[in-house]
C-alpha cells in the first residue's frame, strides 16, 4: 500500500469513529430525557406537588370587647405573625440544625420549638404566635437557612386597659393537650388560641369565630408564588359588656394597694357596673411571645394569689356585714319583738363559755334597729342562739341565696358556705355545738361568702326580695355592622318569701348604720343618702381582721334604676386600718358627683373625716 492509499484509510477510519461517537451521544442523551420524562415523572412529580403546594388556614379576626358605652375598648386585636413549620419538607437529619438556628433568632430555646414540633400530629406545626415584623423579615432574608418555615399574618390580642379589667375580661393562650381533647369536636386544633380566663373563656366561641382556608402555591426556596382562598374566616363577634371604665377606674384607686375586692352592682338589672380584685394582673404580658411564660410562672408562684379573682372566687366570713340576714330573720319569724332591748355588758356567756362583744365596755339596752346600727354582738349572739337556732338562721342566710353561686358569666365562681350540722359532720366528723350557732349569728365560724354574694343580699334587700342574675354580658353585635344581635336581658335569679314590709324595716335599720351608728365616722359623702353595714372579721389568732362594707345608694330612690349596690373586702392580709368602709366613701362619692378618684378625695378632704383620706398631690 502506498503512502497516498494509506492516508485515504486513515482519514475514513477517523470519520467512521466520530460518526459512531456522535450515535452513541445521541442515544444517550436520548435515553437520559427518556428516564426523566417518563421513567422519573412520577417521583418528580410527586416531589414538586409536596414543595409547591401548601394548605394555610386563615385565622379568623378574634371579637372584640367594648365597655358599655360601646366606645372604650377592653379587648382588641393587632396584626402580627404566626410562624409555621411544614414537617412534610424537612427530612429529620435537617432538623435539629433547622431548630437550632430558628431558636437563636427568635430568643427561645430550640428545645421548645422541637418539643412543638414532636408532640404535634398537624400539618403546618405551629411554633410561635405574636411574633414581630422584624424577625419574620430576618427569616425572609434568610430563607434558605430555614426550610419548611413559613408563616402568616394573624391578629394577636391587646388589651388597651393593662390590668384594669384583667379578672373580668380574661386572658388567651394556646390550646392545652386537654382542652383539646375536649374541644376538638368544636372546631378547635393544634395551635388554636383559646380564652384562659374571664370572658375571653365563658364567651369563647362567640369570639373566636370560624377559621378560614386558603392554597398557597411556593417554589423550591419557599419563595410564595401564588394564594387562592378556599373559603374565608368569619370574623368573632363583637361583645359589649356592661362595666363602666369610670367607675372601674374609681374603684380601683379607692381599693389601692390592697388584697380585696370591691364589686359595684345595677341591683334593677343585675348589671356589674365595675368589679376589680387586687391584685391583678396585666393579660399583655401573658400573651408576650418572649417573656409571657416567665411571667405567667412569676404570677402562678405569687403567694398573693393574683390570678384569683377574689370577688367571686374566694369565700370569706362576712362577720357583721351578716346581721343583715339576722335582722330579716327576727323580723320575719316574729321570735323576739323589734323593740324589746336586750342589755349589753360586752359579753355574753353560753354554757361554760364567755363570748366577747367588739365593744369591750357594752352596748347597754338595745333594740333590734340600734343593735344593727351599732353593730352589738351581744344582742344577735342572744337572738341567734336562744331564739332563733342554727336551723332557722341557715334557711335564711339560703333565702338570700348564700351558699349558691350567683350564676354570673365568669369562670370559677365559688358557693361559699352555709354550715349546718349535718354538714359539720360530713366534713369534719365532729357534733354541731351551741358555741357555732352563737359565733354564726355574727358572721363568724363556719360561714363564708363571696363579695358578690353580698352584694347579692342588698340587692335583695333593695328590691324587695328579688334577686337579679349578675351578669356582666350586655350586648352581642355584628363585628362589620355594629348591628345588636342579641341584648341580654335582666334575668330573675331568685325570689325571696320575705315580706315588704320586713325589707322596709332592714333598710330603715341600715341607714341607721350611716347616721347614727357604725359607720357615721367614715361614710361621709354629702352627696347622696348611703344604708349600708360594716363588718369587721378575725382572723386566726394574731389580731388580724377581714374589713367589710356593703351598701347602696340612693336610700329610699324613687327611680329604682338609680340605685346602686357597693361591696367592699380587704383582706386580713393588709394591715388592719378599717379600710373597707372608708373605700366605699369614696366610690360613693365619686359614682354620684361623676368625679374622678383624685377629684372626689379633695372634695372629701374639705368636709368631716379627713384622718383618713389619702394624701393627694395638688395640681
């Protein structure tokens, strides 16, 4: 072969190997869109529908809550985000990392989220509510360090009053294992916000309203490319309740620093026109993404007890304030005339036992009307004891509706107490004495009543035997319209057997207390006629004594829509100063003047009994 046929095969060799070369990538490329066209479009497709599509729900706008003037707002919500975990992205080897870095930005510890995450069967996983603009735009900026999260615009509740209405209105949270189990069936899930307490609690469905759904469509990065809405939320209703910021404020200020309660109630309507319990809380601080369980830990070990809303929810001996249901009682059975004395030497012996008078020096001769006025023990330990028995006194003290709660629409009211033998058995496996029925028939012992209680027992006494339901409730209207869907009218709790004329003569007896008796030093207001009892409890034995006054005003009102019913307690756990009566004063004075609670302690200051009025900056 020579040289020029040589270079002729060469060349054709050279050819035929890149032609094969050039089938062989063909086929190749052939075969690899083959395989994931249609050997890998399952997975693939699979795959994308699992990243790109998302099912949110859409929060519906919790109610909001309005004072009775339907101006003031003491529940509200403002926009803020909800931060979702989907755990259908993130394969478990990126998760710690995930919640590591989460957990730095947001302040918590990547322990809480993963504790979110693992006891969690939803899909998103909610794992922080209330969070702030500014660290949702420190994730968006950083999306790729977080797969799987995601978020949505949701209200977070504010309360514009901080402490003011906290026992009333309440508080939320997020829904509990337990509540869960019990709500599920309503509509309630994983990460819902429930009512904890107060209004937010009894009137929670009313609030909540009903969830929304919508698709969100995102790419590979998490990156929102597209939202349709499945169906929109119901916004909760708005609820209009019947306090008066006015004269919750007032009563506040007259409370001060002091464990106690003090509760003003409509006795026509059974309306509370204010009711505060000290100390309180700020329901703020508790929905706080950051610092909310700290505080909520901080309150829950408070020897003070401030979640206890001690108007309805703790019991106390109402001592002298009780002589109200003795004196009916006298009145009623006819077991000792009215104007037959009984003579007072400070003390009164039963068996072998000697009962103490508050006042050490005696009374002297007594009726029944000056033996209210004045308060004397001795008098009722006689009626209670050798007239009228534990029997008769007990039916009485149930006429008035003690012992059963009041059926106000707030959580975790208490019955209190009406001891009877048999009951002290049962409890305590011990024999009913004489010395119980003289230590009941002045509000001592076994007895014990809440503030509304009492508060239900002058209302009786003003209207005569009838006792509305308290009630804090006054209107349900339509969140958009404003339209009133439901007004909540008066309701009768209970009626009583007692005659007019018998509640005719209490009331006469309880303005006594005013003008001539316990109560003259203190209830000082010349601005409107005031009845009323004082009470002075002991307790234990260290000179520690419970501080009542209960009342109402106008005494003798023609228009029975003006009178209103005051309810005073300080705990012994305050330094005894007889602070209950001197509080009520106040509240008097400035619900009839419509002055503040600096405007009505000056106004006090000018007339009798400035010892005891609180010293007040001039302005």
């Amino acid at each position: 072969m020579n040289v020029k046929e040589y270079g002729k095969t060469s060349s054709n060799q050279r050819i035929s190997i890149l032609i094969a070369l050039s089938v062989v990538i063909v086929f190749l490329y052939i075969g690899r869109l083959f395989s994931v066209q249609v050997v890998e479009n399952e997975l693939f497709s699979a795959q994308s529908q699992k990243t790109i599509q998302r099912a949110v729900l859409i929060p519906a706008r919790r109610g909001d809550v309005f004072a009775r003037d339907y101006r003031s707002i003491l529940a509200t919500s403002r926009d803020s985000f909800t931060l979702l975990f989907f755990r259908s992205e993130v394969g478990k080897e990126q998760l710690p990392p995930l919640v590591d870095r989460l957990g730095g930005h947001l302040g918590v510890s990547a322990r809480s989220l993963l504790d979110k995450i693992e006891s969690s069967a939803s899909d998103p996983v909610v794992l922080a509510q209330g969070v702030g603009y500014e660290q949702i735009v420190g994730i968006a900026e950083h999306l790729s360090e977080f797969p799987g999260i995601g978020w949505q615009r949701e209200p977070s509740r504010y309360y514009p009053y901080g402490d003011l209405f906290a026992h009333v209105v309440g508080y939320i949270g997020e829904i509990t294992q337990e509540e869960l189990t019990a709500l599920y069936n309503k509509g309630y899930t994983q990460g819902t916000l429930i009512g904890k307490s107060g209004v937010e609690k009894v009137y929670d469905e009313l609030l909540r309203g009903k969830t929304g759904l919508k698709h969100r469509i995102v790419d590979a990065s998490g990156q929102i490319l597209d939202e349709q809405v499945v169906f929109f939320p119901e916004n909760g209703k708005t609820l209009v309740l019947t306090l008066d910021p006015a004269i919750q404020t007032l009563i506040k200020k007259a409370l001060g620093p002091r464990n106690g309660a003090i509760v003003v109630l409509k006795p026509s309507t059974g309306e509370i026109l204010g009711l505060y319990s000290y100390p309180s809380y700020d329901s703020n601080l508790l929905y706080d993404p950051k610092e909310g369980r700290a505080y909520f830990t901080r309150l829950s070990l408070d020897k003070s007890f401030p979640f206890i809303n001690r108007a309805i929810q703790s019991s106390y001996a109402p001592a002298s304030t009780f002589k109200i249901v003795m004196t009916a009682a006298v009145l009623m059975e006819k077991v000792f005339p009215p104007d037959r004395t009984i003579v007072c030497r400070g003390e009164y012996r039963y068996g072998d036992r000697v009962f103490k008078c508050w006042k050490e020096a005696g009374h002297g001769p007594l009726a029944l009307e000056d033996a209210l006025a004045q308060s004397c023990d001795v008098y009722f330990y006689t009626v209670g004891a050798e007239y009228l028995g534990v029997d008769r006194i007990a039916a009485y003290a149930k006429e008035f509706g003690l012992g059963e709660p009041t059926g106000i629409d707030l959580p975790g009211e208490v019955r209190g107490i009406v001891p009877t033998p048999r009951w002290k058995m049962e409890t305590y496996n011990y024999p009913w004495v004489g010395g119980d029925t003289v230590n009941m028939s002045i509000g001592q012992g076994f007895l014990s009543v809440t503030p509304l209680q009492l508060a239900d027992v002058v209302a009786s006494v003003v209207n005569g035997g009838f006792i509305m339901r308290p009630h804090v409730l006054k209107e349900v209207r339509d969140p958009t319209t404003g339209e009133v869907l439901e007004n909540i009218s008066p309701s009768l709790l209970r009626t009583s057997n007692i005659t007019e004329d018998v509640f005719s003569s209490v009331r006469a007896a309880m303005r006594g207390v005013v003008t001539h008796g316990t109560a003259l030093p203190v209830i000082t207001t010349p601005i409107v006629e005031v009845a009323g009892k004082t009470g002075t409890g002991e307790v234990g034995l260290e000179n520690r004594y419970t501080s009542w006054f209960v009342g109402y005003a106008p005494y003798d009102a023609l228009d029975p829509e003006e009178v209103v019913v005051v309810s005073v307690l300080v705990e012994a756990t305050n330094d005894w100063e007889w602070w209950a009566p001197k509080a009520a004063n106040i509240v008097f004075h400035g619900i009839f003047s419509g002055l503040s609670y600096e405007d009505t302690v000056r106004e006090l200051r000018q007339g009798p009994a400035r010892w005891y009025l609180p010293a007040l900056e001039d302005r």
